[in-house]
C-alpha cells in the first residue's frame, strides 16, 4: 500500500473524529455544533501538519493556504465537514481530504506551484439542522442574508444567530465574511456522487455540467385536535387524514413526470411535524417538508404549482385550512466549461475515465460558481448510498479523485 | 349568582393555576410533572378550606377525607388534574371541583353523613406524555405492572420510572399503594361528555352503562434514508410513501365498520415519528401511534386485525419492513347497575334529566369498576371539543353534577 493510501485512510478518520469508519451508526456533526468544530480542529491540525497557513474567517469557514506569491492567483479547492443526523463520513469529507491529500502529492514531489493553493472547509453545508444549507460558501459568494435567516429555528428551538454566535461568529461583523472577486481565480471541489451512474457507466470520475438546486415547500395544514375515543369519524377535522394522500401523489406525480422529462426531476415528502402528537388526540395541525430537484428549472416549479392545486382541492373538500410556503426557490446553476475541459485533460494524464453528467444534489460549489469560475468532479460511493451510515466511498476512488486535483493543480500552477 | 356558582367558579380556576379560564393556549399539565405537581398542591389547599384530611398514597394521588366513623365504610369520588399539551381547563378537572363542591354543599347545609367520604384526585390520568393512561387508579385497583411500564420514554427520553421518582415516588416501594378492596364501598367519577349526545338528547346528565377501553398499535416501518437529490424517484424504500395510505384506510374502514356496527367504532392514527425528519433526507424510519375503541370488544380487535393485513400487504408490494406492537388491549368495562339506578334517583329527586350513555373515552372509573361497585355521570361540554384549548363546560353544567353527587351522597349517607 503507498503512503498516500495510508496517510488517506487515517486522515480520513482524523477528519471524522474517529479511529475507524466502521460505526454502525453513522456520523452526526450537525452545523454549527461541538462536533463540527471539533471536525473543524482536526482540519486545522492536518493542514498545519502539511506545512498551511491556516485561519478561520468571519462565519468560521476554515482556510488553509499554501502561499507562494501573495500578489499571485488563488486556486481555492475545498468542501465541507458536517453532517446530517446519523450520516456517512463521506459526504463533505471526501472534498476536504482529496483537497489536502493534492496538495500533500504536491509537497512530496517537491512540486513548486506558480500560484497559491488554498485548502477550504466550508462551514455549515447541510441543512438538516435549520433547513438551510451551505451557510459557508454562501457567506463569502455574496449569497447570505443574515437577517432573512437570523431567526430560523433548529428543533430544540436554538435560533441560528444563537447558534452562529455559540459558534464564534460575530454577528456584527458577519457580512465582512464577502470574499472579493479578485481574491480567487477558481473554486474546485470533489464529492462523493451519492447516486450509481459512475458505476452503470463503468467510469473513475463525474465531470459535473450543472447542479440541481432544490425547490423547497413547507405545507402547514390546519384541522382540529379532538379526543380520538369521543369524536365520532363522521363529524372529524383530522389534518392527518387530510394530507396523508400528498405524500403517495408526490411520489406518483414525480415518477409520472420522470416518463416524459429530459432531465430528471425528484421529489420527496421529507419532513413533517404532527400536532400534538398524542395517542388519544386526532391530529390537528400538520407541517410537511417537500423538496423538489431538477436541472430543469421549469420542470421543478411546474411541479411545485402541481401540489398547490393538488392542495387546494383538499381544502375545497375538506374541512381544514392549508397553507404554502416557498422555502427556498433557486435557479440550476451550470458550471464552468473551461474548467470542466481542464478536468477532462487532468483525467487523461493519469489515465482515469471521465463521464460527464449533473448533479442532483446542491454542494458549496454551486455558491462558488456564481462568483468565481468552478468546477465539479465526483467520486463511486456504494450502492448509491448516502446521508446514511452506511455511506461508502472505497480508499482507491478517494485516492483517484485526489489524484485527478493533484494532477490539475500542477497543469494550471506550472511554470510556463 | 348563588355562593355555590361563586365558589364553583373561582375553584375551577383555583385547580388549573390560573385567573381566568379565558387562555388562549389552553392548559398543559402533563403527567408527573411540576405542573400537574403544582395541582395537586392547589386541590390540597381547597380540601383543607373544606375541611379535609389531606394525604398522598404511594403513587402520589391526593385524598381529602372526610371521616365521620373510622369503621364506617367510605365513598370515594373523584377523577384527575393532568392534561394533554394545550388541552382544556375542564377533562378531569371537572370531576375534581364537583367532587369537592360535593362536600361543600353537604358542610354548609351542615349535614351529617353516616358514611365517610373520601374526594381523591388521581394523579397521570392522560397518556399524552408516555402513551400510558390512568397511572394512578391502575396503582390502586392492582392493575398498575411497574417493571412493564419502568423504561417507557416521553418525547425527551425521560422514562416513566425517573419522572415518578422526580415526582415524589418511592419506586421501591409502590406496589405498596395497592388499596384493599374493603377501604372503599364504592367510587363515582364525573366528566365531562367530550361529545354532543347530551345537548342532541335535551338531556342534562349522562349516566354511562359501559367504557369503551381502546386497543392501542404502534406501528414501525423500516425503509432506507438516502439523499433526496441523488436518489431517483424509481430506486427509492421511502417509509412516508409506503405507510401513508395506512392512514386514509385506518379513517375509511372505520367509517364502513359503522355502517353496520351496533356500538360505534372509532380509529385513529394519532401520532408519528419519521427519521431522520431532514428536508435532504428520504424518511427511511417511520412509528405511528393507532388508537382504536369500541365498547364492542370484537369489533375493535377484528377492526385491528385488518390494520395488521393491510401492513402485510404493503409489506409484500414495497420494500420496507413493518412491525406491529400492541401497546394496549383491554375489555370494555361495564358498570355498577345498582349505582346507576341510584344516580338516575338522585337526578329525578333534583329534577335534571338524565340519559343512559356509553363512554367513548377511558377514565379512571374504568379502573376502579375492577374493583369497587363504581359509576360515572357526565355533564355537557360545548360542541364536544376536548384536549383543545376551546374545551368548554358552563359552569351551571358543572353545578348540576355537583348538585347530583351532593343528592347521592345524602341519600346514600343518611341515617336510615
């Protein structure tokens, strides 16, 4: 086994805190919690280790820089350490250690870049705990609103700003976060596919054109809490019994447009809040999640319009009020085609094939991607598997994706 | 407005803890908590103005006696102060304050019963908080199985045994509690209706034949949580999509069932817990709360076992697993003949009109009828809405139960 191999297999535990991946439940460092900063420490430790200058900027994105020239450009090349509830140590985390493992490649061959190397670790990705992601590249891309999300509430009813501020954010300061345009020339970032077309298409690496971003609904439904053994089932307002037929015409809708489409959409039912959530009281008040992603922009928010009037015949039939709210609505972002030729060329040297394909999944990158040139590439993780402990990416896919970054790194930082 | 309606009123808010009965939120004292601790307290101080002996057996519910002869035998009479989350100020709470206003009624007309009179106040009446009701008269009528119910979690993980201990109760020595049969001759309850058969009968007290005792199923289903932006819609085991149907069939084959049934039937799927509940995550865990009662035992089981075939054949279609729990399945209880003929006395004899009922919701009389000759009157309450804040009774409605028992019990305590 080379040393790259090993020295991945244990940073990729360092990283995620652990001294083994074989952890039958998964990995749970929720955003803005002891655990992700605990993940971020250890990033901190790794980068000192390969010789960074590490810093934290205003939101606690974790920056690790290889600086050559300070009037020279910056490759940024990064991604994130947090996770959902009960999730892989992968996802995020692959990014991260292919980023530091391409440097690392560098630094053992005594390779001198032309430009400066900086090592990211974006803050806050997923939006399990607030249902807000990618709080990290969104601050420094110019993309955060602090007060639109100020008051958001995670499940135990901690707001972010409390949480940010726990953290170590200043939230006065906060938006100084904004990184200027000329600060970096281009963001990379590798990621695990979590889906099987790497594997159906017999492929090493996912050249991404463009990532899905999500069309997110929470639907509020309101009924009429009453005693389960006294109300007759005649004379009910259960708003469980009311929406219940939502969630199987989602899953149907989305398969039915799946027939026609020529991007593919999914949808999924994913949240949902029962009031009171007692055995011997007919559910009165309902909250569902639904998430929504395609490339095709239209595709979604058609989709979207269908489950308002799906709805809104429920209201008109029965006796409960439901409203709709848009959480999050974003344009599919498309990604750099330069780069992604570049990537192409990296693939070609080192002798690993390339499948070119979007990504159904939003990453920091697509944050990146709306100020600064950027680029995508995906990893096999098993089965398809993710946000679930028995998320896999095998230590030779890391390694191919480390070594694809290496190799790019030194065709764009060579002296000419 | 007679003392008694004065006296009625300001203990009604007295026993809930409040000022006025005017609370938007309605009330929450869940069970073995400081609020329903905080109760307890409040009936002692009304029942030592009364005049009461005050003591707390070993499950913590509050007697206030009234002994006239240490070798006479005693009435008990009573019901529960704990509520749902946002209930109303008067299930259980109505039972208490009649109770009282009782042997109020009896002291300022400074008659002399031939019989003690024991008002008791159980404590954990309603299973919102741990899915397990009537605590307190299940401990007395040697119905309570400590070590089945010990690790039984709320929603925080606290399980019933801590919260009891934090409560007061010494769990070594509960079983202790255990009433023997001749400490009490008989036990009466009143409640409100939590229906509306009252008002549609022009009648103003219910006297009840029969409580319907619910079967009770949790439900599990195991899918598998992936990503819901990589996961495509025909390669999913989503647990939410393949259990939801069971909700609109538990409220469709109840209604059939009633079409023919001679005792109504009710079913309910009251509660849920979907994991990971994340708006990225596909639900890959699901546990429904069912809640199914009818006075006609065969029914309600026959009615549970067509839940279970449905679960099969969901099972066989999709892939998940379901298994299915029963978390409670007792009789119906029949009540006390001889002290219905004696309630239907007392109304004629103050003139209110009575009508023979069964109870669609469990008490704690349903308990005590295990042991002690019991019965159960109910008393109006506005459209039937219970455990909401909009819970209602009038407080003429209360007087008149009062006035009922304070009849019973002179007749049942006179001097021959």
């Amino acid at each position: 086994m080379s040393t790259l191999t090993t020295w991945l297999e244990e940073t990729l535990c360092t990283l995620n805190l652990t001294k083994t991946m074989d952890v039958p439940n998964g990995f749970t460092r929720l955003s803005f919690t002891n655990e992700e900063k605990s993940a971020h420490h250890a990033f901190q430790r790794v980068a000192r280790e390969l010789g960074l200058s590490v810093y934290e900027d205003e939101v606690c994105n974790q920056w690790a820089v290889w600086e050559v020239d300070p009037s020279a450009p910056t490759i940024a090349i990064g991604s994130h350490l947090d996770t959902v509830d009960n999730g892989g140590g992968y996802d995020g985390v692959a990014g991260v250690l292919s980023a530091l493992g391409a440097v690392k490649m560098l630094k053992d061959q005594n390779f001198q870049p032309t430009k400066n190397i900086a090592v990211v670790c974006f803050v806050s990705e997923e939006s399990a705990r607030f249902g807000v992601s990618t709080i990290g590249s969104k601050a420094i891309s110019s993309k955060l609103n602090k007060e639109e999300i100020a008051d958001v509430t995670d499940r135990d009813g901690i707001t972010i700003k409390q949480a940010m501020e726990d953290f170590g954010v200043n939230w006065q300061t906060l938006d100084n976060v904004t990184l200027p345009v000329q600060k970096l020339e281009s963001f990379l970032e590798l990621h695990i596919e979590q889906s099987t077309q790497l594997v159906e298409q017999n492929a090493d690496i996912g050249i991404i054109n463009g990532v899905a971003c999500p069309v997110r609904l929470k639907v509020h439904v309101k009924g009429m809490a009453n005693h389960t053994g006294t109300t007759p089932m005649h004379n009910r307002q259960d708003a469980f019994v009311s929406i219940a037929p939502l969630v199987n015409f989602v899953q149907e809708e989305a398969l039915k447009a799946n027939e026609t489409a020529t991007s593919p959409l999914v949808a999924t039912v994913s949240t949902m809040q029962l009031k009171p959530n007692a055995m011997n009281v007919i559910p009165g008040e309902i909250e569902l999640g639904i998430d929504i992603r395609s490339v095709d922009d239209d595709l979604k928010r058609q989709f979207a319009k269908t489950i308002e009037t799906f709805c809104k015949e429920i209201e008109t039939k029965q006796d409960v009020t439901i409203s709709i709210t848009t959480l999050v609505d974003n344009d599919s972002v498309a990604l750099d085609p330069i780069i992604q030729g570049k990537l192409q060329e990296a693939c070609k040297t080192v002798g690993l094939s390339a499948h070119e394909m979007d990504s159904g999944a939003g990453h920091d990158v697509m944050n990146m991607a709306s100020k600064w040139p950027s680029g995508l590439i995906f990893i096999r993780c098993k089965d398809g598997v993710s946000h679930h402990p028995d998320e896999y990416a095998a230590i030779e896919d890391i390694e191919k994706g480390t070594t694809v970054f290496a190799t790019y790194l030194q065709q764009q930082t060579s002296k000419a």
